[in-house]
C-alpha cells in the first residue's frame, strides 16, 4: 500500500530527552477534567491491554488531582461481578465510572460499531465543555461522530480529542493471518481511519505502530506522540543479574493465534521440552476459538502425548495471573504473531518476572538494549525452541525495562495539565445554501411517499425536491 504523505510531527521521550524537563517548566493547569472512553477497564473486563491502560491512566491522574471519568461504553456488561461493584470501586480511587446508557430518546439504524460512536458523541454532546481532554481506543472507531462533530465545528470545540493507537482491526486481523471478509469489518476499519484522521492528536505507545499505520496508507493527524504506557508503581524486587532455574514454562496471553498458540504448541511438540516429565507447562489466560476450534480442545488435541504436565488457567484476572507468574521458578513465555506495546512484556519487566518473547512490533523499544538478546526471540521455530531449551538448561536472567516508569509516568500527568484544546474550525455560515434533492423513481410509489415524508420532516427547510419517474407502468 501506499505510504501516507501527509506532514505530521512524532514526538517521543525515546527521541527526545527533553520533553519531560520541558513539560515541568510550564505552570499545571488547574480544575481540568478528563474523561476516558473505553469498551475496556480493568474490573468490568477481567483482562485486557486496552482496559489495563486506561485504568493505569486515571488513577495516576485521579491521584495527581485531575477530575477524571471513565465513560464505559459496555453500560452494564461486565464479566465479574456487578457495575455497581465496580463503580463504588473507582470512587474509592476518587474516579467515576459512568455506564453509557443503553436506552436512548432517539433510535438510528445501522452496524452495532455505528451506533456506539453515535451514543458517545450524544453523551459527549451534551456535556460540550465539560471536559479539557477525551481519550478514546482506536479500536471500533469509538471516537468517529465526536471528531467529525469536531471537524465541523459543532460541538467539543474547547475539548482535545486524543484517539489511542492500540489495536487497529486490520492490524489485528493481519496478525491472526485473516482478511476483511466482512461488510461490518470494512466499516469498523473506515470508522477507525477517519477516527484517527480528525482526532486533535494521535497517542501510540511505540514507534512501531505509528510506522505500521503510515506504511498502510492511514492518514494521521498533525500531532502524534509516541508515548510508552503507564505502569501503576508498586513494590518492585530489586534488579538482578542472577539466574533462576525453570522447572514451569507459562505461555502467558490470550489462547488465539495471533498470540502465538498454534506456533507455541508446534515449537513445543518439536522441542526436548514436551518430552521431559520434570517440566511442566502451564497455559494461562483467556480461551478462545479460531477456525470453529477452542482453544482447550486444541491444546488438549497436541499436547495428549507430551510427557511433561499440561495445565490450562483460563480465568484469572490481570492481577492474579500476575502473582501466579511470580511464583518460584516460573519462566512466562509471550510469541506473540504480532504486538504493538503488550502489558504482558512491561509487566514482567517492572516485576522481574523471567521471560521470553516474540521480537516483533513494539516489543524491542520496551526492553533495555543490553537485554534484548537475552529475552527476545525472532518469529520462527528454530529461534522460540533454542530460546526456551537454553534457559531450561541453564536458567533465565530477568531483563530491565528500556524506560524509567516514574518517569513515563511524570510525563503523562504534565503533557495533561499543559495540553492546550486544539482550535475547531469557524462554525458554518448563517445562509442556508439551496440543498437539491433528486429522487429517482420506478414502480415503488409506497418508497417513494416514505422519502418525501422523510424529506418533508428534516428541520432544513430550504431545498427543493425533483423527482424523476423512470417510466413507470
């Protein structure tokens, strides 16, 4: 495809070591809210990148004094426990959580996806101002009416709109090795490139990403700032050089192709590892299904003659998952097919958890230099079984993370309260244009009294209707 032309400038603390010390000069603006749209937030969602990341944004700025609300666009949809639950739980960390209703005065037609961006911008709408900064996932295209809104002038002019690159559709269905096979698939992918378009600004935790979506012809806004995410800080081991023998191996991810099940199971069935009984290995997060198969039974149907234990963990929460790896002599294995900026690798590089995983994405510019080789495999079979057979061999050494989390951290709660709303256009002109409607017309005479009654009902009145009979009978 075509590389996008469009001039845009990328500003990253990887690049640019001033901006932190740049952002601080500046005096914090007071009495700002932010507001998070999210279908994804750890509590309502068991687990999930773009739920951890969002979650780790407001409390770090709900904890720096900013009003900030989390407008979950599931409404009452959780998978543990009650929305009630959780929304007491975020007011104890001083954040709201706000369920988008899911009855509305109005009714539109059209994709689920559709419908959801035009809730949001409904809800958004009619608190025009209230917010400094909205943060929306690129992913669904959430943020579509808001920014068109935008565009025109309408609403949300004093509002930086701020879109996310996380996980775009095609990005997602390039790495499970699908294509967009489906009308509704095309129209989340258009949703989410006008999403990105006509945001204020474009935030990516990796370079990657934003090279990713040039090369693939998306047209990006003028600002876009490569911003790694946020790590909440807690008790962390101290760094060490030493190794620690393995006598589990977890592959730690959703169970699915593009996080590297069928290639982690086909490098296992041909490696030492499937056939020693000292060894077990562990599967540990969500099930799911690719190609009318679940996961489970796939693991269950390769794995039925290895000699080592086979277990599979497929309900633990982020939290759980991780007190899980942190166990004794435990070594997380990650081969991924393809990842942006993957929490699973920034958590066990903040927690010293021994791992390995895929070098593909953004996955390299989260490690420190020196460790990559130590941790980091390339996507091919010889590579993931010479990686995992060596550390059990001769045990594994944690890695350090490539940036200072405190730091990621200190920037993201200056680039808030110094980032000026980006101008909206003038809003249209008072005259109302001549607006011509031809309708065209054969042998439907009920359609054809349903679109003029429509056109007869907009609230513009100044137009003018021409109709032409194809030769009816």
């Amino acid at each position: 495809m075509r590389r996008s032309t469009k001039e845009v400038t990328i500003r990253s603390i990887h690049e640019d070591g001033h901006l932190l010390r740049e952002c601080a000069g500046r005096a914090m603006v007071s009495g700002r809210r932010i507001c998070i749209v999210t279908p994804d937030i750890i509590g309502p969602i068991n687990n999930g990148g773009i739920g951890t990341a969002y979650a780790s944004l407001a409390l770090v700025l709900a904890d720096a004094g900013f009003g900030v609300d989390i407008l979950y666009t599931l409404g009452e949809v959780t998978e543990v426990g009650d929305i009630e639950h959780w929304i007491t739980h975020y007011a104890e960390r001083n954040v709201t959580l706000i369920p988008l209703p899911s009855r509305f005065h109005y009714e539109i037609d059209g994709p689920y996806e559709l419908k959801r961006s035009y809730h949001v911008y409904r809800w958004l709408a009619g608190r025009d101002g209230a917010y400094s900064i909205v943060h929306f996932p690129d992913w669904c295209g959430l943020a579509f009416h808001s920014v068109m809104a935008k565009s025109l002038g309408e609403v949300l002019c004093d509002t930086e709109l701020c879109v996310g690159a996380h996980s775009p559709t095609q990005w997602g269905m390039d790495g499970a090795r699908r294509l967009l096979d489906r009308i509704e698939d095309l129209q989340t992918d258009y949703m989410e490139r006008e999403a990105i378009r006509l945001a204020d600004v474009l935030i990516s935790p990796s370079r990657y990403m934003v090279d990713w979506m040039m090369a693939n012809g998306w047209s990006l806004p003028k600002r876009v700032i490569v911003q790694p995410n946020i790590m909440l800080e807690e008790d962390r081991p101290a760094v060490s050089d030493e190794r620690t023998p393995i006598d589990e191996i977890v592959f730690f991810g959703r169970l699915e192709k593009r996080k590297g099940l069928h290639f982690f199971l086909r490098a296992l069935s041909r490696s030492k590892i499937s056939k020693r009984g000292d060894l077990s290995i562990t599967f540990l997060g969500k099930e799911s299904a690719d190609d009318g198969k679940s996961s489970r039974d796939l693991i269950g149907l390769i794995t039925h003659d290895w000699k080592c234990e086979v277990k599979i963990i497929s309900n633990y929460g982020s939290g759980d998952a991780l007190k899980y790896l942190r166990g004794p002599r435990r070594l997380a294995v990650m081969p991924s097919l393809c990842d942006n900026s993957p929490y699973v690798v920034l958590e066990c590089l903040t927690l010293q958890i021994p791992f390995l995983a895929a070098r593909v994405g953004g996955v390299a510019e989260l490690v420190a230099e020196r460790d990559v080789g130590e941790v980091l495999f390339e996507l091919n079979l010889g590579s993931i079984i010479g990686a995992v057979e060596r550390v059990v061999d001769f045990g594994a050494r944690s890695a350090r993370p490539a940036l200072n989390n405190s730091d990621v951290t200190a920037s993201w709660v200056m680039w808030h309260g110094t980032a000026r709303p980006t101008s909206a256009p003038a809003r249209a002109p008072t005259y109302a244009p001549l607006v011509t409607v031809c309708l065209v017309h054969f042998n439907r005479a009920d359609l054809l009294t349903q679109a003029l009654a429509s056109l007869k009902a907009q609230t513009y009145r100044h137009l003018e209707v021409i109709v032409v009979d194809c030769s009816s009978s």
